[in-house]
C-alpha cells in the first residue's frame, strides 16, 4: 500500500451509525441497469471500489460485474448490516483515506455518499486508488416523487419543519450533485431512476432514516414520524396497498486521466 499522503480530511460525519439496521431494510434499492452501465465505462472488471458502502445497497450489484470488491464504510455499525459475498471486502475506512492499494480498480463508486466527503481529499484518494483509464462515479438519488395526494403529502413532510434539520451537504444532493466540484473527464450518463412500489409501512420506515428526522428528534427531543404517518395514511388508503414511489438519479461520472495517476 502506498505511503503517499493527499490533503487531510476533515472529521468524520456520522449520521447513520444508529439505525443501521433500518438503513439496510428501508433504503431503495438501485436498478440494475445502472451497474451494467458503469461496468460498460470501466476498462476493466478486476476490481472496483465502493467507497462509503455503509450497508451495501449499492456493493451488492457491483459484486455482480466485477470479480472483486472492495467496500469500505467509516461505520462499524453500517458495515456489520452488510451482506457477505466471496468477492467482497469489507474495511473500515473512510473514503479519503481507504488503506487500498495503490491504482487497484477500475472504478471507484460513491452511492448517496460522496456528499459527506471531504472533496479534495477524496479525489486525491482516487487519483491513487483507481487505475490509470479507470472510472469514478458518483451517484445519489434525489428527492422521492410519490404520486396523487400521497405524494402531496409527502412533499408537505419534506419541506416541512425538518426541512431546516437537513445537513448542509444535503444542497448538494438537491442539486442533483452539479455543484460539487468533480476534477475529471466526465462521461456522459444515460437517465436512470429508481422505482419502488412500497406499502405505507415500508414509506414511514424509509423516512425514519433521515437525518434530518433525527436531527429533528434530537433536537426538539419529539418525533415528527407519527404525525407524518397519520397524514399520509389519510390519503393511502388500505395501507398494505403498494404504492409506486420514484427517485431520479443524478450521476457524475469522470475517467482518471494517466498524467493524475500516482
């Protein structure tokens, strides 16, 4: 491993550690086409990174296009939630500094997580990790879209009281990620988007993961879930009914020119 050192990162911010069981079991699940397509930009499918795994929605398929992973998660509580496969390595480590060797995969995936990092750092880290002619990628899902009065409802919870618990790098999220700073040759992306159709049970446990949910708990010391449940379950009706949900993914993708290889 290489003894190269990029800029320090800032502290860790740890939003999801509690929970993580929820995390796992509520969290949407990504379309396999998107892994297919990420796979298709990689010069290789040795070996790919997926940096802040916490408890593998997204390690999982990449599992299936590359004979090895590596998936590393600063949190122990989100890494002991995440499924074993034999081509998968999990370690704890934060994206910045990963403690992979150097120019080891043919793409690096951050999935609802690069908003966290520290960015310069992290870049730093893939321009080492990341072979030369390598692929990074950096994925998030955006704000859930419901539909009728259902979805009304939900947008009212969204921009609602917690709507200021949110944490600053939420923004880039809402930006569909183009206001992060992304130092490499992006790869034009095809539009994907995830969809899920989810009982009323299966939506309340999915906002509950929210940090801006738990920073409301915290610092109200009440919880708005309960209210939240009772307005969207006025306009569910039976609650064991699915309802269908959707998620817009923004991708940025970048391929790491020799010349930035360490």
């Amino acid at each position: 491993m290489s003894g190269a050192e990029g800029p320090a990162p800032s502290a860790f911010k740890d939003h999801f550690s509690t929970g993580s069981e929820a995390y796992r079991a509520m969290r949407p699940t990504y379309p396999a086409a998107l892994f297919d397509w990420l796979a298709r930009q990689a010069p290789a499918r040795e070996a790919a990174w997926d940096c802040g795994c916490g408890s593998g929605q997204a390690t999982l398929p990449l599992a299936e296009q590359f004979a090895r992973v590596y998936a590393t998660d600063p949190s122990a509580a989100q890494l002991a939630e995440a499924p074993a496969r034999p081509n998968i390595a999990y370690s704890r480590g934060r994206a910045e500094a990963s403690g992979l060797p150097d120019r080891s995969v043919d793409l690096a995936l951050a999935a609802q997580a690069a908003h966290w990092f520290d960015q310069d750092a992290f870049h730093a880290e893939l321009r080492r990790v990341v072979r030369p002619g390598g692929v990074a990628a950096l994925v998030s899902y955006g704000v859930i879209e419901g539909e009728g009065a259902v979805g009304e409802a939900l947008a009212a919870f969204y921009h609602g009281p917690i709507h200021a618990h949110w944490p600053p790098e939420r923004a880039h999220v809402e930006a569909g990620y183009r206001s992060l700073p992304f130092p490499f040759a992006d790869i034009a992306a095809p539009a994907f988007e995830i969809v899920a159709d989810w009982p009323l049970a299966h939506l309340v446990g999915y906002i509950g993961t929210w940090s801006a949910v738990q920073a409301y708990r915290m610092t109200h010391g009440a919880d708005p879930i309960p209210d939240a449940e009772e307005r969207l379950a006025a306009a569910w009706g039976e609650p064991t009914t699915p309802r269908r949900f959707r998620f817009p993914l923004s991708l940025r993708v970048g391929r790491i020119a020799a010349a930035a290889a360490l």
